[in-house]
C-alpha cells in the first residue's frame, strides 16, 4: 500500500467523485488540438481559437467531471470557468516529443514549475512520457531519472503526481499496426511495473488499455490477434502489475469504443480507479465550433458532449474507491 501524506489525499478527493473514483476530462492537447481546428476551418488557428474551444469544453463539460486537465499555455482561462465542485490537473510537460534524437525525449514547459502550477490552482501533476521498455538502457535510464526529478518536486509541494505513460517500440513506425497490437501488451504492463516503484513518487498513473481494441474479436474488420476472454484477461494482468491508483486514457478511441473498453474492464475484475477521457468526449465538437461558429460548438457540446460524459460516468460502476489503495499519513 502507498502511502500518502494528507495534503496529497486532500487534493486527490478534490479530483475524485464522492466514490473516491476519478471521472475526468482531458483537454491539454495543444498541437494536436491546432491541427484539428485547423483542419475543420480550413485555416490556421490561431491561439484565441485554441483558448475559446478550451473555455468551451470546460464551461460547458466540468459540471458532469469530478476533474479536468488543462495546461498552463493555453488552458489558464478554461480553468477559471470550470465548475465548483471540479479539481484541476495541469500538465507539466511540453507538447509532442524531441524528434531529433533517438528515445523520444520529454521536457518540461520552460516558464512552469510544480510551485507555480499549485499557485495557479491545480491539485495534481500531470506529466506525460513516451516509453519503450525494450528500448537501449541508457535511454530508459535517462526517462527514469527524468521522472524521478518530477516526482520529487511535486511531493516537495504537497502535490499528486499523475504520470501519464504512453508506449511504443523504437523499431515500429505505426502503433495502430497489426505488428505493433501484438507487442502492446507487453509493453504496456512492463512500464506499468517500472514506474510503480517508490523511488518515482508516482501517486496515479494513467495508462493505455492493454490492447489495440481494434484486433479484438467482433471490434475490427481485419485480423483478429484477441478473442474477447484473451482482452479481459490481459485487462486483469494489467490490474495485477501495480499496487498504485491508476485510470484509463482513451488514447483517441470513439466514446462508443471507450465505453466498451470501461465494460470489459470491468467485467474482467480490473482494480482501476476511473478515467481520464479526452477526444472521446469532445473531438466530433470540433467541426461545428470551428466551422460554424463557437455557439454551433457550445450546442454540440450541451447535447451529444454532454451525452458522451454521461454515457462514461454510467459505466464507472465498476471502478474502485482509491482510498483502498493508499494510506494516509
């Protein structure tokens, strides 16, 4: 069991519904989040563009959220609207990865530490780390001391620390391929087990579903690599490789699929302690606000946004109370 101190517990119930479960909303995608409303105006966006979508999902979205995370570039004003009774994460990390280098270095956004970003409000850390655990030592040596740096100094501020891992294999260019889907598993529980250990100060960890669901049986239209009875059993190895609190990223799956993947969690007996969902919930919004004006994507937002949160909230029956997991001291 981990222990906690009661600051961190105090900020943690502050992100957790009245079940002790995280039901939250993801919304710190940057450059991403300016290529598809680039893309759905058929011009450039521009920073107002990107704050607007940001206080529009926040507005309109954290008061059926027991949390949000937003960054600190663009996500400050979203913050500052979002619902009472809704706890803020804050990203640390910049945008996207170092690309000139092998191993897919993160760093952190140069103007923000885990002080400033408490001041600012937040009640957790979020840093994100692409990560392959079969990748050359030094490399994964280097991430670990990274992490171990982040770690520390969100505890030394009293803060929970979320780290958000993300996998992939140096050697495979399409993470979506039938190649990569038969390595995922691995991947994703081993840097599971790695960062569980104390020395990171990890206090949640967000995680991938242990599988592309698109390979499962009755999911996809090409090859099957899982029947239904292998992804469930591979969710309950998954709850298996850490004794941390940990929540499910939806990686960018539709909502439908999102909540099906909750489903199996559940079913499969999985000790995980809720969501932190992004594009599943908002993404189809894009089209109406960018191209058809921010009241055309605030009405999309209060019918089919507000339906798809609802929809995931409804399925979190089967996420456990976090407290189980942690001692307080």
């Amino acid at each position: 069991m981990t222990a906690i101190s009661t600051e961190v517990a105090k900020h943690l119930e502050n992100l957790s519904n009245k079940d002790g479960v995280i039901s939250a909303l993801a919304i710190d995608q940057r450059g991403s989040l300016k290529k598809m409303l680039a893309a759905a105006a058929n011009k450039p966006a521009d920073e107002e563009t990107i704050v607007d979508f940001k206080v529009a999902v926040s507005k309109e979205l954290t008061k059926y959220a027991s949390a949000i995370l937003l960054d600190p570039e663009y996500g400050l004003p979203a913050a500052k609207v979002r619902d009472a009774n809704c706890g803020l994460l804050t990203a640390y990390e910049k945008t996207g990865y170092d690309a000139t280098e092998p191993g897919r270095f993160p760093d952190l956004l140069t103007h923000w530490s885990a002080r400033r970003l408490k001041e600012e409000g937040a009640d957790a850390v979020k840093f994100l780390l692409y990560y392959d655990t079969d990748e050359d030592q030094d490399i994964n040596d280097r991430k670990h001391a990274f992490v171990e740096r982040v770690g520390a100094e969100a505890k030394e501020v009293g803060l929970p620390f979320f780290l958000e891992l993300v996998s992939y294999d140096a050697k495979i260019d399409d993470v979506q391929s039938v190649e990569y889907a038969k390595v995922k598993p691995h991947k994703v529980l081993e840097m599971m087990k790695e960062f569980s250990k104390p020395e990171y100060n990890v206090t949640v960890l967000k995680v991938e579903v242990p599988f592309n669901i698109k390979y499962v049986e009755g999911y996809g239209d090409g090859e099957v690599v899982w029947t239904k009875d292998e992804a469930k059993k591979l969710f309950k190895e998954q709850s298996d490789a850490t004794k941390l609190p940990y929540i499910f990223l939806s990686a960018g799956v539709t909502s439908e699929l999102f909540i099906d993947e909750i489903k199996m969690a559940t079913e499969a007996g999985a000790d995980f302690n809720g969501v932190l969902c992004g594009r599943a919930t908002w993404k189809p919004g894009i089209q109406p606000f960018a191209a058809e004006g921010e009241e055309a994507g605030r009405q999309w937002l209060q019918t089919q946004g507000k339906a798809n949160i609802e929809a995931l909230n409804a399925v979190l029956g089967g996420a456990k109370d976090w407290h189980q997991k942690v001692e307080v001291k």
